[in-house]
DNA sequence: GATGAATGAGGGTTCATTCAT
DNA sequence: GATGAATGAACCCTCATTCAT
C-alpha cells in the first residue's frame, strides 16, 4: 500500500538502518539506501526524521542498548540473599548480554563498534556510551564484589580488575567474533573456572 | 620504520592519514584534510597513490599492523629450552604488542577499529585482518601450548580455549581503553595469575 | 476587509503569510510555515489555495493594495470646488498613504518591495504593480493639476515631473524607513513647504 | 579552454551572479544556474568561493557599493571654497549615483533593492546597507549644511530633513524606474529648483 | 475541512579524481 | 613533484504538491 501508518514506517526505517549500518556503517549509509530498501523514496524520511542524526539516536536508543534494567532489579533481590549463586547469577547476566544483542549477534556487533568509532567525533555518542558503560561496569561490581564477600570469588585480585577483566573478556569476544564469526562465543564464561574458588567449581563448560 | 619507498612526501602522508583517521575515520577523512595537514594541495596526492584506497593499503602495512615478525624467532628459539619460564614469555609479548602500537596508543586503537568495521565492505581488508589474526592465533597458541607440556599452565581449559581468552582481554581492554582511556592497561597480565599454576605465580603487583 | 471568501482559515492563511512575507519574502516562506503559524497542517493548505502562486495573488489583493478608490470620489469632488485647498487636500491623501499600510508600516514595506522585487519575474505580479502605480500616478497629476491651475502649485516645473517627485518622495521615504525605522515618515509632507507658493505655506510642523 | 585563471572565473561568477540576480533575486538563484551560465559546471564553483553566501558579499562589495570614496575628497575641498556653488556640486554627487550603477542601471537597481529585501534575515547584509546609507548621510548632509551656511539653499527646513529629502528623493526614483523604465531619471534634480534660493537658480533644464 | 505520509525535483555542499600548467 | 581549476556523482535536506484516510 502506498501509504503506511507513520509509526510502522518509523520502524521499518530503524530496522533497516540498524542491518545497514552493521555493512557499511552509519556515515556510508546514504537515506536514499534507507529509505530504497523499505520502498519508499528519499523524500519522506523527513516526515519521520527531523535529521540523519536523529535517527542514529534513535537507532542506539532502540537497537543498540544492550540495557539491563529488566534483569537488574531481580538479581539484585537473588545476590541478596545468604546461599546466592554468584556463579550461576554471572553466567545468566553474561547469557542476558548475548541474547539481548538479538538473533542477529554478527550484525548487532558490527553496528554497535560502528558507533564506538563513530563516538570519536559526537560528544552525544560519546556520553551515551560511557553512560552506557558505566552502568554495566557499576552492575557487574556489585555482583563481583558480593562474591568475593561470600568467598566465592578469588580475592587475589581486586574487585574492579577482576570487573574490568569480565568486561574485557566479553567484549573481547565481539572482537574475535567479528574476526572469525566461528568462535564459541561461551568460551567466555571459561574465565568463571579461574574466577571462582574451587570448590564452587563444578560446572564444566557448555 | 617499513615504508617502501624512500619518498619523504609519500611517507608524511601515511604518518598524517594514520593520525588523522583515529579521528574521523578514514572514509570521513578528506584528501584535501590529509594534504593540507601536511602542506601541500590535493592534486598532487595522486603523484604518490594511485587511489585512496592504496593509501588505506598502505597505512595497514606500516602502521597498523601489530606484526610479531622480529620477536617471533627469538621466541620460539626461548620456548624450546628446557626450563624456559613461559609466563615470562606470556608477559613480554604482550608488552610487545602495547608497545608496537606507538607512543599514542589510542590513536593506534581507534584507527585500528575502524579498519576492522570497514572490513566488513572491503574483501582486501577483510583478508589481511584475517591474516593477522591468524597469525597471532597461532603463534600465541603455540606459546600456551609448551606452558601447558611443561606444567605451568593449567590444563582444565583446552589449549585454544584459553588462547581466544588472551586474545579477547587483550583486545578488550583496547575496546575498554577507547571508553575511558583513565583505564590501566597493565591489569591484562592479571589473567595470568590464574591462568598459570600457582607455584609459578610469584609477580603480584597492581 | 476585503476577503472574498467567508472562509476563516482562508483569511487567517493571508494574514500569516502577510506578516511572514515581511521577514523572509514570499519564495522563502514555506507553505509548511504559514500554516504552522496558525495552527494547521501543510495538507490542508490546497483546500483553500489552488497553488501557492494563487496565495500570493490573494495576499496582493487584500493586504498590499494601497488603493485609493473609497477616497478617490470624495477627493474629486472636493477639487471641483472653486475655493479648495490644494494642499491640504494632497496631505490628506498622503496621510492615507500612510495609514492604509496598516498598524505596522515596516511589515507592510518590506512585504510591498517583495513584491516589487518579484514582479521581474512574475508578468502577472508586474501588471498588477504597474495598474496599481498607473491608477496613483493619474489621481495624484490631477491633484496637482488643479493646484497649479489655482495657482497655489509653483509652475516652474510641469505638472508631470510634480507628479513623480511627489511619488518619488513618498516611496523614496518608504526605503529609508526600511533602512533606518527611527526616520520621521512625517518628514514628507515638507516638500510641499516649497511646492506649494507662499502664501499659501502657513503649516509648519514636524 | 577548459582550465581558466581562478581569478578570471571568479570574476565571470560575481559577474554573471549580479546580472542573474537581477532577474530572480539572490535566493532564487541556484548556483547551478549561475555556472551552467558561464559554462562551468556546478562542482567548480567551491574551487573559488567557501560558499554562496561568501559570494553574495562579494558581489555586494564589488558591485553593488555605491561608493563615494574617490569623489569625496575632491568634493569636500571645493566645499571649503568661499565661493563654491554647492549646486553644481549637488548635480555632480547626484550624476555619480547614477553612472555608478554602471550601464545597466535597471540591473543594479533590482540586485540593490533584492538586497535591501535580503537585509532583514541576514545581519551582515543589514549593517553594510546601514553603513552604506549611514556614509551616504553623512557626506550629503555636508554639503546641504554648507549650502546653507552661504545663503544657497533655504533655511525653512532644517539640515537634516533636507538630506533626507534629498536622499528619499533619488532612491524613489529608483523605484519608479523599476515600476516604468520610461522614466526620465534626470528629473531627480528639478527638486533643487525648489532647494536653492531664487538668484541662485538659473538653471532650468530638463 | 483537516491530516500526515509520500513523492520528486531541486538546492547547497563535499569529494575522489583528472589534467593543463 | 606540485598546483589548483574543473568535473560529476553523491550526499543531506527542503518543499510544493498529491492523496488516502
């Protein structure tokens, strides 16, 4: 049909733009791409969009936040407890990260280091990130932190590095699966069998 | 320095694109940005390239690759000893590897980023990091291999498991670094505390 | 007013576009502007208007006409009478100038010479204008005409050139005000300090 | 030939801009129309200007200033005679307005007051239209002054209103002439007949 | 009457590339 | 080697206009 609801087409413009984007990148992507590829033309962007750039926000805000606000409330009520699991807990947040990225985890990656390198030159970019980061790295010290209280983590190490270490780790494997989209990407809970203290280590990698 | 020619122009130019593209990316960055930043006027670029694009080729090779040529036989010549101390060995390569990025690491980073998203659209570029991973797979796997033979690297995770863990928290931590550069990039080497068995495990700093 | 039509959102699209004009002149004013500036939506805009050249017609019509037709009656039968004075009768019609630009005069100045500057290249714009300035010119040579044969208009110079000097001043005066809004319209009547003989010269304000 | 001078082809741009905008105003010009005009194409235009508004300024300063600064000094020294005709002077500022305008005077006219319309959304082109009336001002309102001083020209009106009389007096016609080409510019100076005191006034030509 | 999605043409601007000098 | 004028394609964005709802 010729004319859509506003709001579909608003989807189907993010949507697009977020496959797009993992391709060539945000600033290659030309609207006439966008817009050809949902099958309208150039012109009504604009009836949806006030800028390009709005609607890269639009696609962070939507697309790429790999938000934990659902999930963070219930672990926080589980850590709280005397016999938590801090392992099974971090391997459920790790989980949460990969399947929050969506089906598509190549495109999601690709898009996503698009907008690291994008942030270079947009302080908006930029601050979204860090925002976004900050909120991971606070979330994952809380539970860290928690299980080196209750012995369940190593304590050689100090509980922002081990933090730092985790992020890393994680996404380290964006990286090499970027490199190599082969990879096991739940190698990374591997670290968890160092991490933690032995006796609280019998599970074996899947 | 590896540049081919003996050109000082050709050579100003590649040091200037490298620069300049941990900022804007070398798609953003104009060839009239690249000359002016060295003083001379765009028509004369294609006295030294014959396209941008030969010029990306060009910035890879000399600058961007984390080659590991050089140190590699003397490595391998340590490794062969009998009471070679692989940890050790762990720890330098990946001083050589901060290292040979430069003085400016984030420069380094950031331009090496881009060129990872911008292999998603160039089969050439696609290839050579893909190369350069291989490589780096590869020597780095031998490495955890002979620690593992002789007993001081733990066995409870395969060989290539924990090569890709290496990998990924090196890499990591540049990800992490291009967030917040305040971050201190020598916590990387704490991976081997755990990592190697314990009666190994004597370096203990922060 | 002068509205041809009933229609309220008609006459509210004229005046918006009125004002409008006055600050970015009629090409770039858009049609999504005006009916913004009152409260509608682009589309309904052709409801009322054909085109936006009809628009434009119509803003003519009943905002930029400095007609003189009610006027032009009572002034002839005031010049039939043996004992009329010339002068303040020519006064009058100048104050009317005035005042039928409405309360704001600097709008309706800028709005006016938009339309002047238009008429190059608008054949329909440029007809009208010259009607317009035809029907001034021939009720002001009458005006002057009469006072000369009264003998209360000097002679030295033809009945004509009066003619379009006093024009000239009015519209000259129009463009100063454009440029400097602090002048004193009022200014204008002093030509006839010197236009009109002595004794018959007893005003003197500012 | 295809490779001109720079500064030959700027000068065919301002050139051809001051005729073309003549017709359609500044805005309405596309810089296409402007470099198809002079058998350029579209592209080469940035080689000479930053932009299209860096060329409506100049375009302003070399074509549409209405100078005075060469004549001014010889005018201010015949002032300071005892017994200099300060309506011989008058004629000859007002000759200069007209032949400044070049040889196309309708052409400048409509550029000068598209830019007269064009001050009221750009600041820069508002001061320098100010500026450029504020010099006119001035150097007129001497001469009147001076006129004054030594009995030439009627003291019923104060200085300043005769300046502005004088001035309203000659953009009018500008306008005139833009409504009816036919107009005898010349008429401009018969408002003297009236200015100067009667034995001052033998001339009466038209 | 009014809405707002869609169109298509065109505008200013950027840029890799070519080429006469 | 270097310059800078020129090209042509592409880009973001605007806008008068149309039309289904």
């Amino acid at each position: 049909m010729k004319y859509s609801t506003g709001k579909e087409t608003k989807r189907k413009i993010i949507d697009a733009t977020f496959q797009l984007m993992a391709d060539k990148g945000f600033d290659a992507l030309s609207i006439d791409d966008i817009m050809t590829s949902i099958g309208r033309t150039k012109g009504s962007f604009y009836v949806h969009f006030k800028s390009k750039e709005e609607l890269l926000y639009e696609v962070m805000r939507t697309r790429l936040d790999r938000g934990h606000g659902q999930m963070a409330e219930e672990i926080l009520k589980e850590l709280s407890k005397d016999n938590c699991n801090v392992r099974a807990i971090l391997e459920r947040v790790t989980d949460e990260i990969h399947s929050s990225s969506g089906q598509n985890r190549l495109t999601w990656a690709f898009a996503f280091y698009h907008l690291l390198i994008h942030s270079r030159k947009n302080e908006f970019v930029r601050e979204w990130l860090e925002s976004n980061e900050d909120q991971w790295s606070n979330f994952l010290r809380m539970i860290v932190k928690r299980g080196q209280e209750l012995g369940q983590i190593r304590t050689d190490v100090d509980t922002q590095t081990i933090t730092n270490m985790c992020m890393a780790i994680v996404v380290g494997y964006d990286i090499l699966f970027m490199l190599n989209p082969q990879i096991d990407f739940s190698e990374v809970n591997h670290i968890h069998d160092w991490m933690f203290v032995n006796d609280q280590n019998p599970k074996n990698e899947g």
